[in-house]
C-alpha cells in the first residue's frame, strides 16, 4: 500500500461527520470510534465490532463505508486472522460495486482498490486477472 490506513480513515471519518453521513448515529460512531482507536485488545475488538454493526445501518455512506474498510486493515493488523482479510475483501467489494463508477480515477478509488488486494494478499489470494474495478481505477471509469 502507498498510504497509511490509520490516517486514511480519520480523513474519512472526517469527511462522513463534515458530510453529514452519519445522521442520528453520529454519537455512537464517535464514543465507538474513541474507544477503538485510544485502546487494544477486547475493548478495541468491541468498538471495532459496534462500528461495523452501525456502518450496516449506513450503506449509502460512501465515507464511513470507506473508514470502516481502513479500521478493519487496522483490526487485522492487531489480530491476524483471516476473519479480517474476508471482512475486508467483502468491505471493498461492496464499496467498489456501490461507489466504484462515481469515483472514477480518484484517489479514494485507487486507495480502496490497493487495499483489497492487500486483503486478497492476507490470504494468500494473489490471482493475476485484473477486476473491473483494477481497470477503471487507472481508465477513470467506464
């Protein structure tokens, strides 16, 4: 990867509070937030898990769907189980089918792309065709 997946989703999380994406959830997504990313172990499990369970609630926002790709590289990183590299191959495939074609070359779409493939790497899943989204994050699209 060329970025940092920690910064990246603060800048995310960021834009999705600045966008108003998180609606009446805004609250638990930040105690939740704090609380993963100011600890380790179970307690940062927990908050890990409550954000995935509130970005259900929020498919549509493209930002918070993109922080909770970034937090979930973090969570593998700290426990390095392939539960994470599937949760994050699904994350990514679900925000390139949903958000793919409108981000056409952006950095969100290359960053998002990179990230999947680190995911596939996890689990040793280092197949040589290109995907779509692979094509149009250099194309700038369809």
């Amino acid at each position: 990867m060329h970025f940092d997946p920690a910064i990246a989703a603060q800048h995310a999380l960021q834009r999705a509070q600045g966008e108003g994406q998180l609606g009446d959830l805004e609250s638990d997504i930040v105690e939740a937030e704090d609380a993963f990313s100011s600890s380790a172990g179970p307690e940062a499990k927990r908050a890990y898990e409550r954000l995935q369970q509130l970005g259900e609630q929020l498919p549509e926002a493209q930002a918070f769907q993109e922080f909770l790709i970034y937090i979930t590289w973090q969570q593998a990183t700290e426990e390095t189980i392939p539960q994470h590299f599937h949760t994050g191959v699904g994350l990514c495939d679900r925000f390139l089918r949903r958000f793919g074609k409108e981000l056409g070359g952006s950095v969100t779409l290359s960053q998002v792309v990179d990230i999947r493939e680190s995911f596939r790497g996890g689990l040793g899943d280092r197949d040589d065709t290109t995907s779509e989204y692979e094509e149009d994050a250099f194309k700038g699209g369809d």
